[in-house]
C-alpha cells in the first residue's frame, strides 16, 4: 500500500534539500542556496497600523491648517506678499534773507508696526508689554496700540509707533521685541537751530489727524505736516513729492527683497524777508523786558516800509518747535498748553490789544484831510474836559489828560501825546466841531484796522473798529452811543483793538506817504538753486494825503523823540528817530499795554517798527520804548545800510 502511494507521485528537482555548504557554486552573500520563509501574518497587520497612523496624522494636520486655524494661517499668507512703499522725501529747507538756515532735517528712525502681520496672532500681551516700555520712555500717548492698529489696517499703511534718534535704542527695542513684526525706518526729522526766537514765525510739524484725512489736507498718516506758522502755509512747497518702491515681505513683517520704482521729488528750499539777526536781537530784548518789569509778554514787528518786507516778526514767551514737532515729551507739552502766558500765541499777529495813543498819529492825518483843525491851531489842555450833562447837569461828564500841558498844536500835541487835544479833534469841543465817528471809522478802515493785513501766515487777526452799531448790538446796559465814547475812541481806548503786525504796517504808511502795504514774509522759492518763485511789493491801497499834511505828522512824531515825552528814555541815540508812545489800561489801571510804534531814519524813512509788551505795572521805568531803542541801536551800529 505504502509503495503504491510513493509511486503516483515524482520528485521535482526544487523538492530535493541540497545542503548549500556542499555546493560551492552559491553566492552565500546573496543569499543563494537559502529556503525563502513566508511573511507572517503580523508582519502584514503592524504595517497596516503604520499606514493608518500616518494617514491619520496628515488628515488632522490638514484639519488644524484648514478649519481650526484657517483664518490665522490665511492672513499670515497673505502678509507674505509684494508690497509698493513709499519712499519719503526730505522736506524743503528754510533760510532768512541772507541765506542762514532756520529750519533743516536730521536723521532719525521710525519704528514700525506691521498690522497685516498682526491679524490672527493673538498677541495682544506682546503688543501691551511693547506699549508700557514706550509709555515708560514717554514715547506713546494715551491710546492703546491696539486701537492705533484698527485705524492702520483701515488706511493699508503700517504702524508709526514713535521716532527714535539714536540707532542703538531703536535696534535694542526691536531685538527685545523680536516676536513682533517690528520695523525701522530711516526717516529725517525737523530741527530748528534758530531757537526760539523763530518758533512762533516757523511753527512745527505733527502727524496728521483723522479731520486732516476727511478733508484731503494730506495723503498720507506717515509724515507729518506743517501745523503753524511758515511750515503750514508753505506746506506745498516745503513736503515735496513721495516715490515708491516694490518690497517683498514675509509673514513676519521682515523685508528680505526690495528696489526703487519711482525716485522722491525733494521738497522745494524757502527764502524768508526775515533778518535772523534783527529777529534774535528783537527776541533778547523783548524776553529781558518782559522779564525784568514785570510783564505778561510781548510782540514786534519791523517792517521794510517802502516793500512791505517783514525783516522781524516775533512773539514772547514762546516755545521749542522741536518738542512740539517730535511730540515728546509729553510733559513739557502740557506745561505749553497749560502755562498762563500762552507761550503758543502769536501774540504779534494774533494779539489783540487797544492801542492807546499810538493812534493819535493817524487821528492827526485825519483831522487835517478832514479839516477840522490847522496844524498851528492851539488847544488848552488844563488836565481835564468838561462835557455838560442835560438830563443830570450835577453830574458833568469828566475826561482826563495824563497832565496838563497848556496851549499845545499838533506838533506839540503829538510829542507830549495830549489828550484834550485830541478828544477835541476827535469829537468836538467849543467851536471844534470834530471829526465825528463816522469819519473817525472811515478814516480807520484807510489805514486797515479792523481788518487783516494779508500776511501769508495763518491765524491772523483783525481787531475791531468800534461804533454805534457795535455797541448797539453789543453793550445791553448802555447801547447808544455818546460821545464820551467818541473821545474814548480817538485816544485808542473804548473797544478799540489792533494787533502789532497792524500797527507796523500803518505806521509804514505814515512814514512812507499813504500806501499801506501788504506784509511780505517770503522772498523766493528755489528748487535746485533755481528760483521758481518770488515775491514782489504788493500795495493793498494808497490813501491820498497831501504831502504837507503828512509831513506835519511826521515832525509831530520826530519831535517827541527829542523834547517830547520819549525824549528821555531815547537819550543818546545816534540816528534820527521818529515815534509815538502808547499806552492802554487795563481794568483799574494798574495794568497797562506799552506801545511804541516809529520809523528811521527821519528823513529818509526806511524801516519801520511797532512794539507791545502786554499787562504789566503802571509804573514801569521803561516799556516798549526802551526795546525800539535797543532795536534802533543795534540798526545803526550792525547794520546801517538798512536805514541809510
């Protein structure tokens, strides 16, 4: 049985064992003449496992990227992208007259914040940890960043956070922060090396604010603006032209590739009319005066009279312009805006004051035009005029001279600044029948008070002409009009207003015949030492005066530099000056406004000035008068060829 079953079957040759150790022919290093063994069935289930593994980590990745953190993951991306950047350009220069440099740049650095690169992080502790250092370098505001960021992301641009001037602060505070898509940019800042003599004249630049944006003033939260002053009104000339270049940035705000695409147009260099050193001797002898006797401030004017240039235009106290333009620290400008000297108000321009008998020039113009009065016609000044009172004839009404000054014409009466004299030549007295209010207001309005000069510097005032209307709609207790305010009126006083740049250029007309001239503050633009714009002398109207008529006014004034009321106080100047003197009280007339308003040299004017110092005592040694001298002095022994 056994054989017979052998027997169906036969041997295959791969049935055989061979024992390879006897064969020499294999290749025992490729494993040949070895019995090939089956792969288990494990084998088959851990590879399984693996793949199942695998898959399973890829599709949660898949779901973390796309559905848990698709949001973030997406504005990442798109940070990582082109971008077109603005290239700043440097903002315009601006010199005096002589070409000295009032306002120039220096290098500084940005530090921007990237607000793309922001979205989605979740990093707000990082942001409030970077505010409270800048807070703590007064270097950040109140406002959070955050908010900041909001208003960014709106207007597509990045972050200004703060400027820095030294590299190794901005570098240090960029590498502590690194976390951050933080970024420095080089960037020019203004400085002001003329001080503050020049602050009020220049003004400062700050960044723009949102109403800035809503009026199309500006295209650009970037760069700052000229806010006052010339850096505001010649702002078009001065910014200058923005290009651009193409920056590729990654999703941390990091720049790693960028090239210029259109070069920046540099803004265009400004010539004043200013002397910047009649300015600054202006300024010291103003600041030393106000300090010293004890006043509140002070403003001057000095002004070419036959062109109308300004050669100063100044205002005490004042301010730095470069605290004001960095914006920091926040300290020192409070202390500006809280200080009760008004340290910001351009008082020259802007500062309105009665201007007590420096009008009395002008009345005198007016009066001889009119006919009221000769030039020899003598008024008795006793001290005080008596006006009758109808409904309460024991109660007269009273007006007083400063003192009694006898028989006085005009000459005399301008040198010794009577007062009757001029209550008589303004409102009538015995059979001077006066000028009247009307004419007194149209007389006024010629020489331009009670409106604005023209001056190409924003912020300018234009005082007020009182009369019957005015105090009609204005004074509820007493509002018909006497004419006790007519005598108040024509010795500067009832509600008279006038700023110092008005006074400089009336003045200019007295002394040069009846133009009242516009004020020049720019000479020329220039681009590339190209001049492509300039200036000439404007004449807003003449007024026709006849020569022997203003030549009166003018000994008036001449004369009261030598034997009248001025003479002392102008002791041993050495060039021929004429002027009036004024002064306006205030309240209970402990408080007064000095005035000075003159022009040299006598007999061929050619500069004219106007001086205030504002409430100070009564009996001050000196007041404006003592500042036109040191004004006349330094002119004559500096520069005399200004007043040949």
């Amino acid at each position: 049985m056994r054989r017979d079953r052998f027997k169906a079957s036969s041997l295959e040759p791969d049935e055989i064992f061979l024992d390879s150790k006897n064969l020499p022919g294999f290749d025992q290093e490729r494993f040949e003449g070895r019995l090939e063994h089956p792969i288990s069935r494990s084998s088959y289930v851990y590879l399984v496992l693996l793949l199942l593994a695998v898959i399973s980590s890829f599709l949660y990745k898949s779901f973390e990227l796309q559905v848990l953190n698709g949001a973030k993951f997406w504005a990442r991306a798109e940070s990582n992208r082109l971008r077109i950047v603005p290239v700043w350009p440097e903002r315009g220069l601006i010199y005096d007259r002589n070409g000295k440099i009032l306002a120039s740049n220096k290098s500084a650095f940005r530090l921007l914040l990237d607000p793309f690169s922001m979205e989605g992080r979740g990093d707000p502790e990082k942001i409030q940890l970077l505010e409270k250092e800048l807070k703590e370098q007064n270097k950040w505001g109140e406002e959070s960043i955050e908010k900041a960021l909001e208003i960014a992301r709106k207007k597509k641009e990045n972050l200004v956070l703060t400027t820095f001037y030294n590299w190794k602060e901005i570098d240090d505070l960029v590498r502590k922060h690194s976390e951050l898509p933080l970024a420095i940019e080089p960037f020019s800042s203004r400085s002001y090396g003329a001080g503050e003599a020049f602050s009020h004249l220049l003004g400062y630049l700050s960044y723009p604010n949102e109403e800035d944006v809503k009026k199309e003033i500006i295209g650009s939260w970037q760069v700052p603006v000229g806010r006052t002053g010339v850096e505001s009104q010649f702002e078009d000339q001065l910014k200058g032209k923005a290009g651009s270049k193409l920056s590729e940035v990654d999703s941390q705000g990091k720049i790693f590739s960028e090239s210029v695409e259109d070069l920046p147009e540099h803004g265009k260099n400004i010539f004043l009319t200013i002397d910047s050193d009649i300015q600054e001797r202006t300024f010291e002898s103003l600041k030393n005066s106000v300090d010293n006797l004890g006043f509140r401030g002070g403003a001057a004017v000095v002004v070419d009279v036959k062109s109308g240039e300004l050669l100063t235009l100044t205002s005490y106290p004042s301010f730095n312009a470069e605290i004001m333009t960095k914006g920091e620290p926040y300290e020192e400008i409070g202390k500006l805006f809280a200080d009760a000297s008004k340290p910001l108000y351009n008082r020259a321009i802007a500062g309105l004051y009665p201007s007590g008998s420096i009008i009395k020039p002008l009345m005198s113009v007016a009066a001889l035009e009119e006919g009221v009065i000769s030039p020899e016609r003598e008024v008795l000044s006793t001290g005080t005029l008596t006006i009758p009172n109808p409904f309460h004839p024991g109660q007269p009404s009273i007006f007083y001279d400063w003192k009694a000054h006898g028989w006085v014409d005009m000459r005399r009466a301008l040198a010794v600044s009577s007062n009757i004299y001029f209550y008589t030549v303004g409102g009538g007295f015995g059979d001077i029948k006066g000028l009247g209010i009307k004419k007194m207001q149209e007389w006024f309005g010629k020489f331009g008070l009670g409106e604005k000069t023209g001056i190409e510097l924003g912020g300018e005032k234009e005082g007020l002409v009182p009369g019957p209307e005015w105090k009609s709609a204005n004074d509820k207790d007493n509002p018909i009009w006497r004419v006790g305010d007519t005598y108040n009126l024509s010795i500067g006083q009832q509600a008279l207003t006038v700023t110092p740049l008005q006074m400089a250029m009336y003045n200019a007309a007295i002394a040069n015949g009846g133009a009242i001239l516009k004020p020049q503050i720019l000479k020329e633009v220039r681009e590339r030492d190209r001049t492509v714009e300039s200036r000439k002398p404007e004449i807003r109207k003449t007024i026709a005066i006849n020569e022997n008529n203003i030549r009166v006014v003018q000994e008036g004034m001449e004369l009261m530099t030598h034997s009248g009321n001025a003479a002392q106080q102008l002791a041993g100047l050495k060039i021929n000056m004429a002027g009036k003197t004024g002064t306006a009280e205030i309240g209970s007339g402990k408080t007064i406004n000095s005035w000075f308003i003159g022009f040299l040299p006598y007999e061929n004017p050619q500069i004219a000035f106007a001086v205030v110092l504002e409430a100070g005592p009564a009996n001050a040694p000196v007041g404006a008068t003592g500042v036109a001298k040191q004004i006349a002095e330094w002119l004559s022994i500096y520069q005399p060829e200004l007043i040949r």
